[in-house]
C-alpha cells in the first residue's frame, strides 16, 4: 500500500482546467516518493483522455464519474488537492486554488515520504481561485 497524492479534477468546469499545468508540475515533484502520484477525475474514461491529454501517459489516472471517491473525501470543491495516507485517513487535503493551501498538503507528504518540500505557489500559478461545487 502506498499513500495518494491527488488532484482531483472536474473537467467540466474552467476552474480545474486552469490549474492543470500547476497540477502537473506539482505531482512530478513527487516523482520516487513513496506516494502515488494521480489525478482523480469525475468523468468516464473516454472524457479523462479528452481533458487530460497526454498527461494521462504521464500519470495515474482513475476515474471517478458518479462522484463516490470524492464524496468519500468528503470534498465541497474542486479542483482539489489531497493526501491520503497509507491507512486510508484524509492526512490534508485543500480545496479550490489557494498555493499557500496547497503547500500545506505538499508539504505533509514531503515529511510523511521523506521528500523534498516544493515551491508552491510559483510564479506561474494562476492567482488564487474557488472552486466549483464537487458534488454537482
């Protein structure tokens, strides 16, 4: 068993668009930590491809079309970034877009695998944003 570090994604809405490439970079900077590295989508498989592009040769993807695992999570918005632990327990997890926010998560998986805590936010990053409604 590993722990999960996702992001978890509506692709029906601008907001998880906007913070794909900030996504991106942030998971592979977890790449050979002892996490998985994912996005959580809520949508078939077909549609994942579609929004994802060739970040799904890039990282795992798991979909999540009726909402059950973000539900589970218990998530108000997303985009969202997430930490579950090995045990299965929500370890941190940040909502919306907030880099401060989600340094905070980052920074729990950096201490829970040993790893090294990232530059979040970058100056790339878009500006902080809200989410929209994850169980819409």
């Amino acid at each position: 068993m590993f722990n999960l570090a996702s992001v978890v994604l509506d692709p029906f809405t601008n907001e998880s668009s906007w913070i794909l490439k900030t996504a991106a970079r942030i998971l592979a900077g977890f790449r050979g930590a002892d996490a998985r590295c994912n996005f959580v989508v809520t949508c078939t498989a077909d549609e994942a491809k579609a929004f994802l592009g060739p970040l799904t040769d890039q990282f795992l993807v798991f979909c999540d079309p009726d909402r059950s695992f973000v539900k589970s999570l218990g998530l108000g918005e997303l985009p969202a970034f997430v930490f579950v632990a090995m045990d299965g327990t929500i370890a941190a997890s940040a909502e919306g877009w907030n880099g401060a926010e989600w340094r905070t998560v980052s920074d729990k998986i950096a201490v829970a695998t040993a790893w090294a805590k990232q530059s979040i936010p970058a100056a790339s990053d878009p500006v902080p944003f809200k989410g929209t409604p994850a169980l819409a």
